[in-house]
C-alpha cells in the first residue's frame, strides 16, 4: 500500500444525508468531467463504460480539485455543515 493511501484510510468521514457535492442533474456525460477523473486525490470521480461519469463521495477531502477543474458549471459544490465531512487524521 502506498504511503498516501495508508495516510488517507486514517481519516474519518461522517457523511451528511444529502451529499455535499453532486454533479449536476443532465450533466453525467458531460466531458468536462474527465478533469475530475484525473485531478481527485481521493480518487471519487470514474467513468464508466458508457460514458456515465460517477461520483462517490464517502472519502472526500473537501479540498476543491474538482471544482476547479471542471469548473461551477457540471457540479454542484458546498462544504458540508459543521460535524459532518472529512476529519484528518495524522498518523
């Protein structure tokens, strides 16, 4: 296991009951999305197959990579409210 990962499974999620961050209803085939496959350091953005791109959001650093790589336009993006979202561990 690489040193990034053991780092990021020590970190806790505690998720929202509606997600934080959701790729905007007509926009899953948008390719503006590729950029988010690729930037993620959580690794939360795929594509599949089809051409249907996904978003799983347990792990998410709240850092903003995605946002700013697609831009404003395909997702929709917030920080959690206060309690919920990622809490970093160090080890």
């Amino acid at each position: 296991m690489s040193d990034l990962k053991a780092k990021l499974g020590l970190n806790v999620f505690k998720p929202l009951p509606a997600p934080h961050i959701r790729i905007r209803e007509g926009m899953e085939r948008d390719p503006r999305l590729k950029a988010a496959v690729r930037a993620c350091p959580a690794g939360l953005y795929a594509e599949g197959a089809d051409g249907v791109f996904t978003l799983t959001i347990d792990g998410c650093l709240e850092c903003g990579t995605c946002r700013i790589a697609c831009g404003t336009g395909v997702l929709e993006w917030g920080y959690p409210e206060g309690g919920a979202g990622v809490q970093f561990r160090f080890g």
